[in-house]
C-alpha cells in the first residue's frame, strides 16, 4: 500500500522490456488520469460481505486483503511516452477493518465498518487511507437477504512519487490525495454457512497529483464516474470470519473535459478488475432471536 504510487523513472527514460510498446495512439492527459484512477479505485472499500455482515449485536475486526493487478508497458507511458512509471511494486493492499451489525430495527438489520491505514514512514514514503461504510440489510427469507450500503474514501501519500526527469536531480516530495464515494445495491442467498452475495452500485473518483520537483498541479480531466460490482461468498467458522470477492470498476464516464476522440473508449479513463479477500475475529454474542447473517 505505502509503495502503491511509486513512479520511479528508469534511468534510460523507458523500461527496456516496453521500448517499441508505446501505446498508438497516445494521449497524455489520458494516460495521467488513468493512472490517477486507478490508485484510487485500487483502495475502494468493497462490501467483502453479504448484505447482514453479522447477526445483530456482534462485529468482527480483521484484515482485508486488496490485489493490485499489475499495469501493462501500454498503460505505464508518461512525459509524452518518454518513460515508463515503474507502479507494479505493490501486488496487495493490506488494510486493518472493523465492522459491526445493529440491533434489529423492525425487520431491518442496520450495519457499519471502518477500515485505516496509518501514516507509516516506508521507503521514503507516507500514505494514510481511511474508509468508512453503513448500510442496512433485511432478511426477505432464510434464503434470501437485500441491501444497500454507502462507502466513502480517502487516501493521502507524500513520496517521490514522479521521479525527476534529471536523473542526477535530489528526490522531491510529491502529494497525490483521492477521494471515493460510491452506492451499492445488494443481495445474498445463504446456503448452509455460507453466504454467496452480489453487489452493483456507482462510484465517484476525485483525484490531486502535485509534482514536488517542479511545483506541477496534474489535474485529472476525467475522474472515474461509473459503474462498479462485486461478486463473492462470506461465512463463519468457529469464530474466523472470512470473505472472498471478485471486484469489477468496468469503465467510468468521460468528465468533465469531452475534448477527446470517441476511439479513446468509455473505460480510458480509469478501469480495475480484481479480487479482494477479508479474514477477521468475530466478537460478542448474538441478541437472543437475532438473525444469523
């Protein structure tokens, strides 16, 4: 996670195994956004659980488990193809999680998470990512739940993030900060202690990159606006709660610059298809007639 937005630049400009790779055509302000979303979209809170988390009354905290797919030569162009940002040194997003089920309100089941990251000193770098999350489930039938949630981001990292064009020049500091809200729609079937669900919802993007070296503001002309979806199985052993999930961000809307060619596609600016994994401790006890999740 602290080496998510790590960008250093090779010292001939261009990884050697992408020379000959640069993407045609090339947008430079697509390729920046582009990577801008991406980091954000790489730390979203996905639900990781069914539409009722826990039986009322009780919670869990844990560990999720984040998988950063790693981004082609075609996608880590920037300075005009100049060089290649070396993003792939991450290849998981650990982030410490606490979630919680309400008391029964009638019917419903209310629920709440927080997730945090603290601002670690690592390899030069500082990032912190806070999320949060509340929804409310309600059981149709001992087969069938329904939700909803909404969830919230954000992710600060100070870093030599945009490695100098000079080689020789002394490291600078950078700032990228992003921010995710989105809304989810949900519903699960339980079978046996299982709970298989599926998530479909919106998620919105703001990015801000500031270049250390040369005091450079990169805007992010087309934030991720767009669809997101979750498919995946939650349940319980002893007192192990576990989650795993297939996380999709297809594609998001291009705004609010629509100056570039139609070619450039509906997810050129910003897409992630990956998968997610949450281990935690089940706490308390269920309220006496509480539903089991």
């Amino acid at each position: 996670m602290i080496l998510l937005l790590s960008a250093v630049a090779f010292a001939s400009g261009i990884e050697p195994r992408c020379i000959g790779e640069n993407p045609v055509p090339y947008y430079e302000q697509v390729q920046v956004d582009f990577l801008q979303n991406y980091i954000a979209l790489a730390g979203t809170l996905s639900p990781i659980h069914g539409p009722i988390p826990h039986a009322p009354g009780t919670g869990a905290v844990g560990l999720d488990l984040n998988v950063i797919p790693p981004l082609t030569c075609a996608r880590r162009f920037a300075l005009n193809a100049s060089k290649t940002e070396k993003t792939n040194k991450m290849p998981v997003l650990p982030r410490p999680r606490v979630t919680m089920a309400l008391p029964l309100w009638g019917d419903w089941i209310g629920f709440a998470g927080f997730a945090y990251v603290p601002p670690l000193q690592v390899a030069g770098q500082r990032s912190t990512i806070v999320s949060g999350e509340v929804g409310v489930g309600l059981p149709l039938s001992d087969a069938l739940q329904v939700g909803g949630r909404v969830h919230t981001t954000a992710m600060k990292t100070i870093a030599d993030a945009a490695s100098a064009i000079d080689p020789d020049a002394e490291p600078a500091d950078d700032l990228y900060l992003a921010n995710t809200y989105g809304l989810d729609v949900m519903v699960a079937r339980p079978i046996g202690g299982i709970t298989p669900y599926a998530a479909l919802g919106i998620t919105d993007v703001s990015t801000y990159f500031w270049v250390g070296d040369d005091g450079v503001m990169s805007n992010n002309m087309h934030p991720y606006f767009g669809p997101v979806a979750s498919l995946g199985t939650d349940g319980l052993i002893g007192n192990v709660r576990w989650g795993a999930e297939l996380y999709a961000a297809p594609g998001g809307h291009s705004r609010p610059d629509r100056s570039f060619p139609n070619e450039v596609g509906f997810g050129g600016y910003g897409h992630l298809y990956t998968g997610r994994i949450r281990v935690a401790f089940e706490l308390g006890a269920p309220d006496k007639g509480s539903v089991e999740p």
